[in-house]
C-alpha cells in the first residue's frame, strides 16, 4: 500500500459541491478584494474561535508579522518564543527588527512555561505562544505572567484552529495569529491568514496595516503593506469552516487509534497535557532510531515528515543571532527524534490500520 503524507484533494472531494457552488458565486460576483465574502468570513470566524473581531490577511507570516508591528514592538524590543517552533514564528519578531528569546519546550512539544520567567528582561514586550502540532498550550501560567510583567501575549496559531485550554480556544487569549496554507487544519485553496482580537483599536490598526496603512481610501496614516485575504479564499474558507468541528474530530478518531493500537518500546507517543485540547494538525511521535523508522517506513510505502529538522537557533538564517549547537538542548534533541506520521481528513480505516501494523512491525529495529 501507498499511503502520502497528506491528501488533501481528499478533502476537497468531501465538500466539492459546496465549494464548487460558492466558487462559482465568487468569480460571478464582480468582487475579488475585501468584499462581502471576506466580511462574513471574518464575523465567522471570529465568533467561532470566541473574540470580538478577525481580520482577515495574506498568510500566517502576515499574520505575526503585522501583529508584532501593530503592538509597536520594535527595534531594542524582546520576544519571548518556543525554541522548537516553526521558524515563520520567529520572523514575524525578526522581521520587525525585535529579537527573539527562545525558551525550550517542555514533554508535550509546547513552551515549558516554567521556563519563561527566568527570561523576562525590561526589554521583553510579548511572550509569543505557538499551540505546536495542534495541542493547545497550558496557558494559565502564561497568562498570570504576561499580567505580573505587564507584557503582551501573542498566539500563533498557525497549527491550532479549534483547539482549546479548559474552555477557550486558542487565539482567544492573546492576539490569535492563523495561517490557511492548504495543509492547516483550516487551509483554503492557496496563501491566507488572520488575526483575531478584542481589542477594537488593534483591529483597527491591523486592518489599515494589511491595506497600504489606509483606513480610509488614499488617507495613509502610516506606511502598511499589501495582505489581504481574497474573496474566494474567504468564501472557500466559510464552507470548511462550517465543517471545521467534523474534520477535527475525524483527526482526533485517527489519533485515538494511533494512540491505543501503537505498541512499539522504540517509540514515544505524544502526550496531552491536563486541560489541552488536542486537534491533531500533526501527529509527531519521537525515536532514537528515528532515521531508520523513517526509511523502513518508506520501504513499505508509507511517507512521513519531520516538523522541524533545524530549530530556529540553528537556522542558517539566524546565524548572526550568535547561537550555537547545544543551546537547547531539548529543542535539538527533539528535531533529532521526531516523526510525523500521515494523519489527514479522508484517510481510509485500511489505510490508518496499515500504518499501525508498519509502525509496530517495526519495534526491532538496531
Ligand atoms: C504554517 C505556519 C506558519 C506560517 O503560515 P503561512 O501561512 O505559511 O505563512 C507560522 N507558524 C506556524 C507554527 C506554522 O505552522
């Protein structure tokens, strides 16, 4: 058997009459930029993840991007982040000419909060959270510093539509950042993003940002960019999201069977943590024999991945931040140890089963 890591035509083929029909009612329309469908999908979405308002941008990237700069964190400024996150996190602070502080991540993949306070500087402005792989991270703590220290709280929530800490979800807290590349649990049909906030002034600010620094036509308060959301990605995306909850749980059902059906001592399974939620964007297991996993898995057809195999630190990019191998520990040992395994929408009981077997058959591996 086959089995990719994704398939994502799978999922358009659940959906297709709707997403055809609303397609088509786009490209009728006339309108192509920050219209109506944009308008409805941020109202949408902002009432689905629980704050005030959405706005809808370019790209994940945009995303943080334009939030960083829309809380004036700048140039001399510190970020608090994950050291094991996926790098687009960190530009959105290095773009802005702010310096990112790593901080490791604890079992579960996500900031090891009790990690944090030890890196609070007069310079720290935000502590950027990223809910990694999908699960929610333990916010509590988080949220009681960013009061104590008077700091922002940025969310990346690129990997975590729908997931949730006790009762709110993620991009709720903070200032919730979101991607909709095709893979995200909420991908559209091309680049999206958007910022969810209850902050009216913020909204505001980032709406302008996204659209050349104009609230009002031809009036250019300040120098913005171009990043907006088309109508037919926000159409698109207001049929999947009237679907969201379903796709999550047919994620969470793949993950449950993973979770009890592999028994292999090689492996270490992923761990939730009290009062996350888990929506499964990625389903990352760890091994010391992770090469030789992945090549057997290979072998017998089936594709995996690696999120992330160069921690942030390590990226040749960020060399001028003058770290080096051995900094973080945990993070580089992790992105020596990890696997993600295919879990995607549509995927048959077969294929979920054939994954199982391989990965068990694997257990003497030398
Ligand atoms: C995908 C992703 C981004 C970037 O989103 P784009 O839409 O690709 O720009 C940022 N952060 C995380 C954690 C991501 O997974």
């Amino acid at each position: 058997m086959k089995i990719p890591f994704n398939i994502l035509s799978r999922t358009y083929k659940m959906y297709q009459t709707e997403y055809e029909q609303k397609a088509l009612s786009v490209l009728k329309s006339g309108y192509y930029i920050l219209g109506s469908e944009v308008d409805a999908f941020e109202q949408e979405f902002a009432a689905y993840v629980g704050t005030n308002y959405a706005v809808g941008v370019g790209s994940g990237l945009d995303a943080l991007v334009l939030t960083v700069r829309a809380l004036d964190i700048k140039a001399g400024d510190e970020v608090i982040v994950a050291a094991n996150t996926y790098i687009a996190t960190v530009m959105g602070i290095t773009i802005n000419q702010a310096m990112p502080v790593f901080v490791e991540p604890d079992e579960t993949h996500n900031i090891d909060s009790s990690r944090i306070e030890e890196k609070i500087t007069p310079k720290t402005k935000a502590i950027l959270v990223t809910h990694l792989y999908g699960q929610a991270c333990s916010m509590d703590k988080i949220l009681s510093l960013c009061e104590k220290y008077n700091i922002k709280l940025i969310e990346d929530c690129a990997q975590a539509h729908g997931a949730m800490f006790q009762n709110k979800k993620a991009g709720s807290s903070g200032v919730g950042c979101f991607s909709f590349y095709p893979t995200k649990n909420l991908g559209c049909f091309g680049d999206g993003g958007a910022v969810t906030t209850n902050d009216k002034d913020m909204a505001e600010k980032l709406r302008a940002l996204r659209n050349y620094g104009s609230e009002k036509k031809y009036h250019n308060k300040v120098i913005g960019c171009n990043s907006r959301l088309d109508e037919l990605q926000a159409g698109l995306l207001r049929v999947k999201l009237s679907h969201l909850n379903e796709l999550i749980n047919e994620r969470r059902q793949i993950a449950r069977v993973y979770l009890e059906e592999i028994k292999n001592p090689q492996i270490i399974l992923p761990l939730i943590a009290d009062g996350c939620s888990h929506t499964f964007h990625l389903f990352v297991i760890r091994s010391r024999k992770r090469d030789k996993i992945i090549q057997w898995l290979e072998d017998n057809g089936i594709e995996t991945a690696i999120h992330y195999p160069i921690p942030p630190h390590l990226a040749e990019g960020y060399r001028h931040l003058g770290h080096k191998k051995g900094d973080f520990a945990i993070t580089e040992k992790y992105a020596d140890e990890m696997i993600s395994l295919p879990l995607f929408n549509g995927m048959s009981e077969d294929e979920i089963r054939y994954v199982v077997e391989k990965v068990n058959q694997c257990r003497s591996i030398k």
